[in-house]
C-alpha cells in the first residue's frame, strides 16, 4: 500500500523537478528583449512584411470550437453506446446530463447567432 504512494510521490516530485528545471533553463538561455509589448507586432517579436491578405471573421473560429465539442461529445457518446450494456442506470443519466450540456450549449448558441452565416 505505501509503496504506492510512495511510486506517487516520486512521480508528483519528478515532475516538479521537470516543470523547473524547464523554466529555469529558458530564462537563463532564452534571449532578452527589451522592447515593450506595444512595440512587438507578432509573437516571436519579428516585424511583419505586409498585412495578411485576407481577415477572417471571429465567426468561423466559433464554428471550428463548436465542431470539437460536438466531435468530442459523439466521441463519447460511441464509447459509451459500447459499453452500456454492462453498465447500469446510473451511468444512463450520466450520459443524459452529458447530453443535456451539450444540447444545452447548441441552445445558448443558436440563440445568440452563432450559427447564423454571414
């Protein structure tokens, strides 16, 4: 019993160790920049050539977020279907509330016309 936890606690602390030693290594290797954040026009600090050619609507990234969700949930709603035979009711109203978020969140954003294409 202890020798897991103790396997745990090896994990949680080598983990840790990573996490800093990874922060440590960038700051004492990253470059420094001096410019301040109204300054830098794109991430990597680099001064673009010209402007995009096209802008794109906050629109379509709506219905990209929109199709991972539902692409998640029918995931879910496979591996789910799968297994219910050896499963109970508890586990039916699990997946009728899992249902009931998503349907709920369809709702939300056809109402406010996320779905509407323009």
């Amino acid at each position: 019993m202890t020798q897991d936890y103790v396997a745990l606690g090896v994990l949680i602390v080598a983990g840790i160790a990573f996490f800093a030693f990874a922060v440590i290594a960038s700051d004492m290797l990253g470059r420094r920049r001096s410019a301040s954040a109204e300054q830098i026009l794109t991430e990597d600090g680099t001064q673009p050539i010209a402007e995009p050619p096209v802008r794109f609507r906050v629109g379509y990234f709506v219905y990209a977020l929109m199709l991972l969700v539902f692409d998640v949930g029918v995931v879910f709603l496979y591996l789910w279907a799968v297994v219910f035979h050896r499963m109970g009711a508890f586990v039916l109203i699990q997946m009728v509330v899992f249902a009931g978020v998503l349907v709920s969140g369809l709702v939300y954003a056809w109402k406010e016309g996320a779905l509407e294409w323009r």
